[in-house]
C-alpha cells in the first residue's frame, strides 16, 4: 500500500512537472511573438514598477515633506524640480507610480475576477439566471461612467480602496459579457455534453472546460481595464476625489492647475509635464502590450 501511494504521488508530481512545463513553453513561445512595440512597452511598465516598489531608495527626498525652496526648477538636488510647498516632484512621481500600478491592477482584477465569475453563471446556467444578469449589466452600461463614479466617489470618501471598488464596479461588465458569450459557445460543444452526461457538475466543468476558453479573452479585457482604471483614477484625483495623502499623478495634476497664474509662469514646464508624460507613456505601454496579446490570442482562436 506505501508503495503504491508513493507511485501515485510520483505520477501526480510528474504530471503536475509536464504541465507547468508546457504553460513555460507556452509563454515563451507567446513572448517571442510580441512585436518591437510591445516589448517596449513591457519594458516602460517594468520601469515603474520598479518605480513604484523601491520609491523610497529612489529619491534622495520624501514625498509629502517640504525638502527645498518653492518651485525651484529642475537640477541636481531636484530632478524634476518642486512644486508650491517644496516637495520634490521626481519623489512624488515614483510614489505615485505605486498609486496607478495598485488602482489600476486591483481594478482590473477585481473587475475581471468577479465579471469572469458573474459570466460563467450566467452563460451556464441561463433562463432566468441569464436574463437577470445581462439586464443588469444593460443597465451598468447605460449608466453614465463618470458623473455616477463622481457620486460615488464623494460618498464613499477619498481612500485609494474606495477608488479600487467604484472603478471596479463599472467595468466587470466587459469580462462578463465576454465570458458569457465563451461558456455559451463552449457549452454547446461534444465533450461538454458528454461530460454532463457522465455526472460532471458546474465546477468540473468550469475547471476542466470553460477556463483554459475563456483564459485568454479574459487577460486581453484585463490588460485593457489597467489602462482604463488608471486613467479613471487620474481623472477622479484630478477632480479632487482622491486620496490627498496619496500624491498619485492625477493629485499632482490638481494641484498645479490650482495653483494661480500657472500658464503665465513657467512652473508648468516641470510641475505639469511631468505627470502628463508619465500617465500617458503608461497608459501607451499597456495599450500596446494589449494590442499585441489581442493578435496572438486571435491567431490562435
């Protein structure tokens, strides 16, 4: 009896081996077909990150503490300068960079965990399950994004959890209606019905079947609800909706604009760029990173 346990745990380990092994093979073949533009963009998003982790050893200064004169322009002691209080821009850009990577990565999980979930429900189970939840998405969808984010945002208070949950709330839609569409399709095919017809429940089912579908549409809609669920955070922040203690880019952004007599000076030049260059080449990366993981999951459907 040992021993046969023991093959059992061998045969198990090794299979366990063999499949891990083909999902390596699997990446590495999907990573030699990004193009130019999208390893640049893995590269960007790796920068911040890197940013984003260590942006306490990567600025000389603190980020909400006054560490030299009132909009002092770039130089040596500044990168980036300092805005109106003294605070040194280049440390307020690398803590805000952990601020988009855990807004727009939290959103886009959430969202895409919970839309994934919603749509196999649904597409499995249909009638009036179906029916319900695809009203209810009708209606998220119809809804204006922004002023109803606004409310949301100023009732629930300014933390960068509550930004996480409004954002996610408006954008599980698109993975669900996708997963839905995948598991009613999938559901249709022979193995299913024949798995049913062997006694396999709605978990076997979605383990064994509906995942390895409906996987890659699910990580293209992700991809794109990081990009979306950072700007909408920069713009919530830019309305004064953020987390003032946060100093994510878009805060940035709403305080230089209040500032007086910013586009008659030239603080703009270091206090205003700064960000907008950064969200914007942020936001380009994972466009490009989805756009090319949208081709290779296309080619292989």
């Amino acid at each position: 009896m040992i021993l046969i346990r023991s093959n059992e745990k061998k045969k198990g380990y090794s299979s366990y081996m063999q499949r891990a092994a083909s999902h390596i093979v699997v990446f590495l073949d999907m990573l030699k077909k990004i193009t130019v533009m999208g390893r640049m963009g893995i590269a960007i998003i790796t920068v911040v990150l890197f940013l984003g982790v260590f942006s306490g050893w990567l600025s000389l200064h603190p980020h909400n503490i006054p560490s030299g004169a009132s909009l002092e322009p770039p130089g040596v002691a500044h990168l980036l300068g300092t805005d109106d209080l003294g605070i040194d821009l280049w440390a307020q850009i690398c803590f805000g960079a952990r601020i988009s990577i855990i807004v727009g990565f939290g959103t886009a999980l959430l969202a895409g965990i919970g839309g994934s979930i919603i749509g196999i429900f649904s597409g499995y189970f249909g009638g009036l399950v179906d029916k319900l939840i695809m009203r209810i998405t009708d209606i998220m969808i119809a809804m204006p994004d922004l002023p109803v984010m606004i409310v949301l945002g100023a009732f629930f208070g300014p933390s960068v959890k509550n930004i996480i949950i409004v954002l996610a709330l408006f954008s599980w839609t698109g993975p669900a209606r996708i997963v839905r569409s995948k598991v009613l399709s999938v559901k249709q095919e022979k193995y299913v019905a024949a798995a049913k017809s062997y006694g396999a429940g709605f978990w076997h089912l979605t383990l064994r079947h509906f995942l390895p579908g409906i996987l890659p549409l699910v990580m293209v809609s992700v991809i794109r609800l990081v990009s979306r669920a950072i700007v909408a955070e920069a713009g919530l922040a830019f309305l004064g909706l953020g987390d003032p203690t946060s100093k994510s880019w878009g805060l940035i952004l709403n305080h230089a604009i209040n500032f007086r007599g910013i586009y008659f000076t030239e603080y703009w030049k270091w206090w205003l760029v700064s960000p907008i260059v950064a969200i914007t080449l942020l936001v380009t990366a994972i466009a490009f990173i989805g756009r090319d993981i949208e081709k290779i999951v296309n080619s292989k459907a």
